[in-house]
C-alpha cells in the first residue's frame, strides 16, 4: 500500500494545524512511515480558506456524509467537539468500520465506555492521545510504556488555563478576577471560561486517565469537582511564605480497593517537582511499581502542540495498516473487553491527608486555643499556625496547617469553628498534596 | 494464541527484576495482553536461586543455545551486558527469526546499524526502550508521539551516578572524590564508575537518542565527551551563587544541515526545568515544532524500573503477535530502512553559547584587564565577572561569564590567557545551557 488516506472532520484551530501537518509535512511523515499518509477529505459547515495550509481542489466539502461514507478512506479524525454531533460522527464512522482519532475528551468522559465496545466490536482503533495533555505522550505511556505498573497515585496539572491564572497570582500577589480579564485578553482562557476555572475540564480529563492507569472506567458524574474562583491573595501569600505553590490539581489514588479521584486545588511544595510546572505547562506525575516516580511535562493545549498528537495517533494507525495487522485486542486502551468493569470510587469525605485552613476571626485572647481545641476534638493535630497582621473589617486572618488527618473529621470541625461567635466569615480549606 | 513464551539471556540484577515480573505479575499482564506472557527459558552461566522470584522446574538452563535455539519461544530478552557475547547472541536470535528485547546501551551505540539491518531483513522486531533512561519512556516518545516532530535540540539528564554526585556537591559544597566514594558505598556508583564520570555511558545514550529522533546513525566516536571530574567546589559554589546549577548534559542540536552531539557538564538555570533534577533522577528535555518544549522525568536505572521498561517491550511484541501484524516496515525505530543515513556532525570548536570561565591569577592590579582585552579581541564580551577572597597559593580565583561566543574562539583565547605569568593555573571553562 503506497497511501492511505485520512477524512477530517471539523476545521477549526486544531483541525488547521493537522491539516498543516498532514499537507505541509507530507514528504517528511512518508519517510517515516514508509507510505504516504494523504488528506482525502475535509469538512467542516464553514467553508473558506485557513491560513499557513492550501487543501488541493475538491478536498474541502460542507457534507460530512461525503467523509463518513467514503470506502477509500480507512481514518477519521475528528476535531467537531462537542457530545452531540461528534457522538453521532464518531459512531458512524467505527460502524463504517474506519479507525477514528479524536481529542474529544469531553466525549470520551462521558460516552467513552460505549464507543470503545463498539470500536472494539467492528475491530477498529479509537485513538485519542489529543484529548489529555495535548502533546504530553501520556495516554501510549500508560497503555504500553507502563502497562506492568500497578499505580499508587496520579497527580496532574492538566488545565492550561488555570495553570496560567494561578502561577501569575503567586507571581504578582493578584487577585483572581484581574488575572483571569488579562488571561482573556491573551487568549489563555476563554470568554466563558466555566468549565476550565470549575475543575471541569480537568476531571474529562481525570476520568480518562484513570480508565488507562486503573484499567477501569469511571462515572464521570462521581468525580469530585472543586474550582479555583475561591483562592484569594492572602492564600497564595500564605503559600508563598511556608514554600507551597497552589495548583489546581487532578489526583487518582488506589485507596485500599477502590480509587479516589478528584479535581481540587491544593498546596504542594515549591520544591517538588510539580511545583515548578508553571503557565500554561501542564505535567502529569504518576507514582507507582515497578517504575517509581515519573513525571511527563508539556504543552497540554494549542494549536500546533495538540495537531501532533492528533497526527501521531493517525501514523500509528497507518503503520498498523501497513503492518497488515489485525484487531489488537487491546490497542488503543489498557484493559481487555473482559475486564471492563467499574472500579468503586472512593468518596472524598474519606480521604486522608494535611491541610491548610484559613479562618477570619476577631482579634480576641483566646480565639487560637478554641480553634485548636475543636479541631483536637475531632482527631486533628495543628502542624502550624500563623496570624497575619493585616486588619480587615476588625478582623484577621489566621492561617493554619494540620497533620494527616481525615476529611471528614475536617469537615465536622469546620462547621463547629464556623459556629463561633467570634468567627467572621466561613472558614476556607485546601488540601495539601505531594 | 493463548501463550507467548519469552526466553531470557543473562540472570543477574535486571534479568531477575524481569523475571519477577513476568512470574510474579503473570496474572496482571495476562489482564492487560490478553494472553499469558510465559518466561520459558532463563539462560546464565551462573546457577543458583536469585531473590523474590521462584522459577518453575526445567526453567533455568546454563545453556543459552537451548534457549537461542528452541522453535517455541519467539521472543528473546538479552540482559548479558557487553558487546561481545551479547552481539553474537542477539545477531543468532534474530537470524533465527525471533524478536529481540535488549537494554544494552553500548551494543545499540556501536552496532546498532548492523543490527537493524539485520532484525529487519529477518522482518521481526529488535526493541530496546531499557536502554535508554530506564523507565522513562523516551524512546517510544520518539518514535511514536513525537513522530511528527522536528527537533531543535534534545538536552538530557541520562547518567544518575554523576547526577547523583553533582546534585551532593551542590548540596554540601563536598569535593567530588570524597561524593564518589559516599555513592560507591551507597551502591549509586560501581566500583570502576569511570564510564559514568567520563561521560561514556551519557554518549551511548545520547548515540541512541540522535538516531531516534534525527532518523539516523551516528558515528559513536565523533560524539564529543567530556566527564565530570575537572568540577571544583568552587565552580559549585560560584553556580550556587548566580543562580545555576551545573548538570552532565547530553546534548544534540540541529546546526544548519547537520548535528551537534556531546556529552559535558554545563552550567543551566536553576529554574529551567532540568535545573530541579536532582540525584538519581534522569530527565530528557526536547524541544521541537509541533510540539514545542517537552520533558520527560523519572528513574533511570535500577533492577525493577529497568525491568519494567524491558517488560513493557516484550508485551508491545506480544501485542503484535496476538494482532498478527506483519513485519513493521519501522515499527522499533523512527526511521525507515532506506533512509538509514549518515547525519554530518557539527564539531563541538563551531559551537555557539554562552560559556563560564575559572581562572587562577595573583591578585595583582590590571589583571582583569588583560583578560578581558583577550577575550575582547576573539569577539567575546563578557557578561558577568566576579573575583573571590579565597586565597590559594597567593593566588585568587576569577570567575566569569560570557555572552554568546564561538568555542573556537574562546579556545584560542582561554590558551592566550594561560600564557599570561600572572596566570597561577590551567583555566577553566563549562558551556552554559538552556
């Protein structure tokens, strides 16, 4: 076979950069994989040149259907987004018994396990390396690199976007709102930027990897979700000072027979290595046996960095056709059909770990030793404590870092030293990781 | 196929790590394969039971033929070391039409092509992702995820004993035999550790690495090395001061239409990426156009970090059995057979960077002068100058930092210097990267 050909659907960003590579690069990608890979179809509702790439004539049409049931071309990508239309897409194209890539990560989260049988069925690839962490090599590092690794724990930093606003609240002490109308402004987040800012984003993401690294798929809904709207000056200061950087972080870890997941901001140390992972990096540090500690860092959005990871999974496609290999049993995912069973989640009310409280109290004798006294009371020891000076309607912060100790009894607490009378606004909590 | 046997070469650390795993994880990798992985043979001219793992009866043999040799094992795991026996072992198993698993860096650096060629005219695989930074996945990063990618520059961490020793006497200001002698003890330096320190063991590393992602073999001698042991506290301590850290880099880079490959300490950034790894860790930093700048962190050696990237191979291999998948026109290596090409190699005199110089001068007026009107007369101007207290012998150390220069020039200059007599010693020069 001297070519085979690929159908795109959808032409927008990404779309662009893989037909710039596809087109662009074309003589460079035959040498390495020993055919040429060819842009057959292209569609997309809007019509129109886009710039740094020039599809040859007839290439560009308006009507998916002319690329879905096109018998020459055995590839799909997919690059509509969306649940929808990408959905019904995706489903047609494996039915047709093509290979599909996509970077559809909220499609996978939450259809994923459907898609997958049905790509299994028709004995076809469901590639989609695209759709966490951009051009981190993640997902093959989890599905062959690590395939004998039994993980203890996953903690990534996999939303760009607040990524950027927190490493520039630490950088310049400022507050929320004002970094994320700049971000904007750049083009680092978007003008509804709900689903990066609300932990959204991050836990599609989340849901995949734990499918890879665990084997297993998760409810997408169970995934415990909490943003970074609530991280305040006076935090990142806080965190700044003891030698943590906040970040908002999405963490699976194998809790007896279950796994924890969940997306959370969190205090991590500045020396560890995720704390370095700054701007719109996003890294994936994973933990477990028999590699040890890994980590994986990159660019996890944007144009040209995600269209090689869509590319990617198109030549690793193409050379399976060359090879004339048959269904892989497992090719694109890491478990067998067989064990594609529910791992139980565990809820996060029972997560062990530190934390780090800041409380508004009136600057009053003994407010310190009743705060300690509760949180004694439900088995929480204080492994440090801080007053800050700063007056705000008569009151003051005060800061505190607690050994391990159960979230539940966190929570229990809390709701006790929010009962104060001396206490002036709800007291916040992040939990500590790494 | 409900079996694939496996036959392994060489029982010592890593073979036993691998043995472990295949035995021990048998049910595991059975769940994610979707066929048993069977370890049929154990080759090693030393007999004798090795820890944490039982083999069954018949297993164990002293004869590597009758593991060479058996018609029911298509995979082969040579773990021998060395590039005597190991070559004539794996050239027989890939002659006989067996696929080969390796981790034998030197092998792959010095036979590499011959080695190929031969496992792709057999059509079967030669794979050897061990070789390179243990269970960091750099190599199927390469050839796979960043198939698309054209490198800039590659800049890697990938020899821990000398890491190791760096990362201590930038911690403790020690002097370089005294750490040594700590790691041998340690077990994180061999008892001859000279081909960790002098940089032999990084360049057959970086040899694979430039072949990986250039698509092409490089002449193992024309890859510039320089070790570790000129490092003084003092460098340490001067890069301590400005905010660097100095590392044994492996370095490639594209320069015009050739390649720039060397292994030698460098002086880089704390906060650059790699500045923050430390110890026994290794890193690879790449940096090329669609993905842009990348890094991939984790253990570089060690029995079951190692012996989970051989695993890793061996199920890619079994995964393609049970897939029925032909010969892969390049399924182990970035590059097809016809492009097999000599990459010209830049010669490390054309360099341009940045470069910190140590002299050793009687503390006399008008010194610094000279210097600098030398430097100043090869084009080089210098960045950063600062002259230490520390007396020795009468003499004081300068410490300095250019702007971009030629190495040829610096060269030149560097031996004008010394031919100064107010000169007390040698001077000393490291490149400055990232």
């Amino acid at each position: 076979m001297n070519e085979i050909k690929v159908g795109l659907l959808g032409y927008g960003t990404i779309g662009t950069g893989v037909a710039r590579l596809l087109v662009n690069d074309a003589k460079f990608l035959k040498q390495r994989v020993g055919a040429s890979i060819k842009l057959a179809k292209v569609a997309d509702i809007k019509p129109g040149k886009r710039p740094g790439v020039k599809l040859a004539k007839g290439v560009f049409t308006t009507a998916a259907d002319k690329v879905l049931d096109d018998p020459d071309i055995p590839i799909i990508v997919e690059l509509i987004g969306g649940k929808t239309l990408a959905k019904e897409f995706v489903k047609r194209a494996l039915t047709n018994g093509k290979h599909v890539v996509t970077a559809n990560k909220a499609l996978l989260a939450t259809h994923g396990e459907e898609l997958f049988r049905l790509a299994y069925r028709k004995k076809v690839k469901l590639a989609f390396e695209a759709s966490v962490g951009g051009a981190i090599p993640i997902l093959r590092t989890l599905r062959e690199s690590f395939v004998a690794t039994r993980f203890s724990s996953i903690m990534a930093i996999i939303n760009g976007t607040s990524n950027y606003i927190l490493t520039e609240m630490t950088r310049r002490g400022a507050d929320f709102n004002e970094v994320l109308a700049e971000a904007q402004k750049l083009g680092y987040a978007e003008a509804d930027p709900t689903f990066d800012i609300d932990g959204t984003d991050a836990a599609h993401k989340l849901a995949i990897l734990v499918m890879m690294a665990y084997g297993t798929s998760v409810k997408f809904s169970k995934i415990y979700r909490e943003g970074i709207t609530g991280i305040t000056p006076l935090d990142m200061a806080f965190a700044k000072e003891f030698g943590y950087r906040i970040k908002l972080l999405a963490i699976a870890r194998s809790a007896g027979q279950s796994v924890e997941a969940g997306v959370h901001p969190a205090l991590i140390r500045e020396d560890h290595v995720m704390g370095g992972v700054e701007g719109v990096l996003n890294a994936v540090y994973l933990k477990g046996e028999p590699n040890g500690e890994a980590m994986l860092v990159g660019h996890g959005a944007g144009m040209m960095p995600t269209a090689g990871a869509v590319v990617a999974d198109v030549v690793a496609i193409a050379r399976g056709i060359l090879a004339g290999s048959g269904p892989h049993r497992a090719p694109m995912r890491a478990w067998p059909e067989e064990s594609f069973g529910k791992l139980p989640m565990a809820n996060i009310k029972d997560r062990r770990g530190a934390y780090y409280l800041r409380c508004k109290v009136l600057d009053k004798p003994g407010i310190l030793s009743k705060i300690s006294g509760i949180l004694g009371a439900h088995r929480i020891s204080i492994a440090q404590v801080m007053q800050k000076d700063r007056h705000q309607d008569g009151a003051v912060p005060i800061f505190l870092l607690t050994h391990e100790a159960v979230e539940k009894d966190l929570l229990a607490a809390v709701r006790k030293i929010d009962r104060l009378p001396m206490v002036k606004a709800k007291t916040a909590f992040l939990r500590i990781e790494g």
